[in-house]
C-alpha cells in the first residue's frame, strides 16, 4: 500500500534552510494591454463576435446599474448598494467561461455574472426594493441575489461563508457524475476569514472541482492589502494547500476568460479546486456606507483610471472592426432610460406580506413568532406614518 503520509514526499537536508517570502515569484496572466492591443508574446482566447459584445454589453450595463442604484441609495429610494465599478470585467470575464450548468456562488460584487446569464433589469430591481415580486420575500438586504434558475447561489452578507460551502457543493456535483464545477468569489479580505482556510483545505483534499476567484482589489474597506497580509497576496496561499493557482490581471477581461476557461478544464479533467487571484481595483467605495477619500487619494484612483477594463476592452472590439460607436452609445442611452424605468416601476410595487417574515422557515409557525408578529403588527398600527407602505395592509 502507497505511503499516504506526507512526510514520504519531503526530501532532506544536512543545513538549517530558512525559505523566505520571496522564493516563489508568482506571475500575473496578462493578455490585453491598457492600450487595448493584443500583447506580442500573448495568445488571445477565441471568441467570436457575438460572445465578445455581449461580455462587453454586460460590463456596460453592469457600469450603468452601478450608477443609477447608487444615486438611488443617495435618494432614499433603497437603503444600500455595492458598486463594482473597476471590476466589471474579473466577474463578466469569468462568468462567460462557464458552462450554464456551474454553480456561482458570489460574495457581493459579482453582479456582472448574473446579468452575464440572463438575470433582468426587472428582477434586479425587484430585489433591491424588497418588494412583493422580490424571490427572498424583502428579507435580505438590497444586493443580495440569487436565482436557481441561473445556478446563482443567494448571497450571504457575513464575509467568507460561502467558501466552504463551495467545496462542499462542488463535492456534491462530483459525487453526482455531473460535467460542471462550482465558482466561488470573493474578496482578498475575505481570504482573512477562518471560512476561506477551512474551505480551501476541505476542497484540495477532498479533490472538489471547484474554482476560487479571488478579486484582489487592494482594499478590505478601508484596510490595504499590505496591511492584511505580509505574504505574496492570496494566490501564495493556494499553493500553500496544494491547490493548482493562476494569477491573472482582473481589469484584462481576456485573461480573465481565458484563465477561468483553463482553471474549468483542469478542475473537471483532474477533479481537483483551482485558486484564481484576479488583479484588479475597486475605482467605486466599497459601499453606500463608506467614503474611499478617508483613505486613498485621488492620485491614486486615476492610474487605476487609465487601466479601465471596460475602455481596454473597447479598443480590442474596434481592432477587430467589432464595435461600432454609435450603436453602442444608442445601447447605452437605452440603458439608462430602462433602469431608470425600472426603478420608478419597482418602487411602486407592494412590499410583501408582513407574515412572510415568519414563514418559509418552520412546517407551522410556532407561537412565539405569533405573538411577536402581532406585537409588530401592533406597532405599526400605532405609527402608520412611518410605515406607509405597510399599515394599510395590516390587519
């Protein structure tokens, strides 16, 4: 029987070795250059014409959404929102190199993936406004999507929870015989969590098919990444577990394709966890809640600027004679018009039933949620101002 201890495989040595941070130079995948042109030594992926465009609708669209839902925050007219802008191309990128059948489990900024598979501007609004047509029934907060129709995963707020909850799907699919895999997405200050140790380490030995994307874009909210970590970013840490890595500039949506098809190949034909660490920046705050002047300035987002995915992609279309400027600018002003339509109509839906706060969880809902539901109940007919929205339909 083959020795399955790990220490069969570690060679020896007569003389103290101290193995610094350095040893290991981990290279970035970079296909496009900020100028849009193919780099000289790089092979871009094939894509055909219309797979091209759609990846670069859906960054717009994303960029768009981004802007019209954070002045709606700034309205009133939502309570919160997380824009990606920056990073539309590590999820839109990723996103278009897998199969519909991939599970996607995202964190919070990934909604360039599921507008990639289809999800509408309705359905977006819907759950941001917690209204009547809202899948989660207004009990999550605004952003947090999911779709089982699309393979989306709901989204969870605490950071990191889906990482292992990822490997455990991805065993799943392959205890199953299934031909896909599971992506899971996150941030590098997520990859601080206690959940992202455990599930990685759960995925390389158990040998899950699934793909860790980690957009590294250099802030945990107001924490720099050299104040996170002192080691070589996250993708050191995926050959710390044993697990296959690539490293891939996040604002090249070219590699990113072309990284995330790799990484899908490998984690089927090998049926092992594939780590990607995307290079990126997030230009926006990370949320509604937070000020980005308090801490970095404003010279440092303009070279971020410069390194546009979504302008870097533009000149690739227009190299190959695939992106025409005044369609694309007539598709924008569309946009815009249907998300604003859109806001206007969701906001105007009813909100759910109040007792569907104490539904969907128990076969028959247990007195003491009664009686609290009454005591709300109770509360709101006392201050039907504040709650204008609920009070008419109480009872």
């Amino acid at each position: 029987m083959q020795d399955r201890n790990h220490l069969a495989r570690v060679s020896t040595t007569h003389k103290v070795h101290v193995i610094e941070n350095g040893l290991i130079d981990i290279p970035m995948l970079q296909i496009l250059q900020p100028d849009g042109s193919v780099h000289k030594e790089a092979v871009a992926p094939e894509l055909d014409q219309d797979t091209a465009t759609k990846m670069y609708n859906t960054m717009a669209y994303i960029r768009v959404l981004d802007e019209r839902m954070v002045a709606a925050q700034r309205q009133g007219r939502i309570s919160f929102y997380l824009a990606s802008t920056g990073e539309e191309a590590a999820a839109v990128g990723s996103a278009a190199a897998l199969s519909d059948d991939d599970m996607i489990m995202s964190q919070y900024r990934e909604q360039g993936a599921l507008a990639y598979r289809g999800y509408t501007t309705e359905q977006f609004m819907n759950q941001m406004f917690s209204n009547e047509k809202d899948p989660n029934k207004g009990r999550q907060m605004p952003i947090h999507y999911g779709d089982k129709p699309l393979n989306f995963m709901t989204i969870s707020s605490p950071l990191g929870t889906q990482i292992p909850q990822a490997s455990g799907y991805a065993y799943g699919q392959k205890m199953a015989g299934k031909d896909a895999v599971t992506i899971c997405y996150f941030g590098e200050g997520a990859a601080s969590e206690g959940d992202f140790h455990a599930g990685l380490n759960m995925a390389a030995v158990l040998n899950c098919p699934a793909i860790f994307f980690c957009r590294n874009n250099g802030y945990a909210i107001s924490t720099p990444a050299d104040e996170q970590f002192a080691g070589d970013g996250i993708a050191s840490r995926g050959l710390g577990y044993g697990i296959k890595t690539i490293r891939v500039d996040g604002n090249d949506i070219l590699a990113v394709y072309a990284a995330t098809k790799l990484a899908r190949e490998i984690a089927l034909k090998d049926e092992c966890p594939v780590l990607i660490e995307a290079m990126t920046y997030r230009l926006a705050a990370h949320s509604t809640s937070d000020d980005p002047t308090g801490y970095r300035s404003r010279e440092e987002e303009d070279k971020w600027r410069a390194k546009d995915p979504i302008q870097r992609m533009e000149k690739w279309l227009e190299s190959k004679g695939w992106f025409d400027e005044k369609a694309a600018q007539k598709l924008l002003d569309k946009t815009r018009q249907d998300v604003l339509a859109a806001v206007k109509q969701a906001e105007k839906i009813d909100v759910p039933p109040i007792e569907d706060i104490v539904n969907d969880v128990y076969s028959e809902v247990p007195w003491h949620l009664k009686d609290q539901l009454e005591q709300l109940k109770s509360h709101i007919r006392q201050y039907p101002d504040v709650y204008p929205k609920t009070s008419g339909r109480i009872k």
